[in-house]
C-alpha cells in the first residue's frame, strides 16, 4: 500500500480505509443498471492504517490579514445595488454613460467596464428587477423600469458572500 501524502490545504481527511473496491463498484454501477442486474450493495471498505488527521495551517495575525487587503477600503469604495439603481432609474444608458454618472455622482467610487458589466447583467437574470435591453441601436443600452426591495437584500447578501 502507498502513502498518501496530505496537502496542508486538504479538506479530506485520511480515514486509513482501502477505498478500491468501492470505487470500483461505482464505476461499474452503469453497466448493472443498464443489464437491469439485481442490486448489488456496495462492498465494505477494509481499514489498513489508522486514520491520520492533517495537521491544520496556521492562521496569519490580524496584521498581516490587514496588509493584504483592507477590509474598510474595500466595503467604502464598493457601489451598492440602490445607488446603481438611483443612477439607472428610468434613463436609458449605455455602459459608458452608467460608468459617466457613477465617476459623476459618486467621485470617490472606481468600478471597471468588466464589474459594471456584471452588475447589469445580474439586474437583467433577476425576476425582481424590470429592466429593458436595447440591441436596436448600435452601443446596446439599457433602461430600468422598476426594482422589487427584495433584490436589495439578496444583492447585499450575495456582496458579503
């Protein structure tokens, strides 16, 4: 039997278990249905070593957590959905005109061509967002009719996830 070496990333844990068997039973659990063989359970794995626990990494201090990335720049320089709203509400705008009036309105808030792009694109997937793409004209614009306060919630609880 091989050693198995565990990443310091790992997720799984080692249980020490001969797993072969099983995995042969899935890989041929195709074939049985399609032969329509009675059912065969899956056979019982055969422990062979002890089960090893990885050793977990150490977690970085607050410092250098900070360091990397400053959690308040972040939150303060994020637009939220209702100031996108505000900006889109009833005006038919291109990317370049949304991405215009937030530099406009909100001075302090950068936001790329490929982040607003998303943003629109998760207003026009949502069904509590009325929205209206407009591909007649040659720079494809957009215009937002009415959004439902749910989305609000749900954009805020996807923005912390």
């Amino acid at each position: 039997m091989t050693e198995t070496i565990l990443t310091p990333n790992s997720a799984y844990v080692d249980d020490g278990c001969d797993w072969t068997e099983t995995i042969l039973w899935r890989m041929n659990a195709g074939a049985r249905a399609c032969s329509r063989s009675v059912f065969v359970p899956a056979p019982d794995r055969v422990q062979v070593v002890q089960p090893r626990i990885p050793v977990m990494p150490k977690k970085r201090p607050a410092s250098a957590r900070a360091a990397v990335e400053p959690e308040t720049e972040t939150v303060k320089n994020t637009l939220s959905a209702q100031a996108l709203v505000a900006i889109m509400q009833g005006r038919t705008l291109s990317y370049q005109a949304i991405l215009a009036a937030i530099n406009r309105e909100h001075g302090d808030i950068t936001i790329t061509l490929p982040q607003l792009q998303k943003r629109v694109f998760a207003l026009l997937q949502s069904n509590l967002v009325e929205i209206h793409r407009h591909d007649d004209m040659p720079v494809t614009h957009f215009t937002l009719i009415n959004v439902d306060p749910r989305f609000y919630a749900l954009s805020d609880k996807n923005a912390r996830a």
